[in-house]
C-alpha cells in the first residue's frame, strides 16, 4: 500500500504514551506497524507476543518464529513458522532438532517448493 506519512506522523507523535491501541491502530493504517509496533513494544515482550499472535499477520509471525528461535525457544518457534505457513523454515527447524522422520513428512506433503527436495 501507499505510505501516508500523516498517519505515521501521528503514530510517532503519541508512541510514548501509556494508551497503545490508537497508536497501534496509527501505525496499521500507515502500513509500518510490521516495524514500528515491534519497536515500540520491544520492552514488554509479552504485550508484543500478544499483539503479534492477535494480528495474525503472516510476516510478524513470521519474524517472532525468528525472535523466539534466536533465543533457543524452538518448540514455540516451530509453532510460529506453522502459523506464519513458513514451511521452510519449519523444516529447517525439525532438521536442527534432528527430527528427520517429521521434516521429510511435512515436506513430502506440501505444495511448497519444498516437494522439490527429496533429501533433507
């Protein structure tokens, strides 16, 4: 969509404040919550989970799959890269936790450009 800079003005202007649902819904509208909400909420981890996982929004499932699984959490990341259809790196993540029998059968299964690998 096209970047209304009014919108992420307004974001910006009142991101301090204690009352986090206009500006959430500020940043949404200016297309940059994917980015800007991440930052703004970085501090109180759980109210981030908790935004990412009501948003449903693939890429910031997505990118807290990533968070979770650079801090060694990867059954909770596994579930993320489920939730964000990242099968790739859903795969990568049974591989990494030597877990072969279900990596192959997710990849056997998919439509992903994944069913092109026969060895994994």
């Amino acid at each position: 969509g096209r970047f209304d800079s009014g919108w992420f003005d307004s974001g910006t202007s009142i991101n301090n404040y204690t009352a986090h649902q206009p500006t959430l819904r500020r940043y949404e509208k200016s297309e940059t919550h994917r980015f800007e909400v991440p930052r703004m909420l970085f501090e109180n981890v759980q109210e981030l989970e908790a935004y990412v996982i009501k948003s449903k929004d693939k890429k910031l499932l997505g990118w807290w799959a990533q968070y979770l699984e650079s801090n060694g959490e990867m059954d909770s990341a596994l579930q993320f890269y489920q939730a964000a259809e990242d099968i790739m790196s859903f795969v990568r993540i049974w591989c990494y936790c030597g877990r072969f029998d279900e990596a192959i059968s997710i990849a056997s299964n998919t439509n992903d450009r994944l069913q092109n690998f026969n060895n994994i």
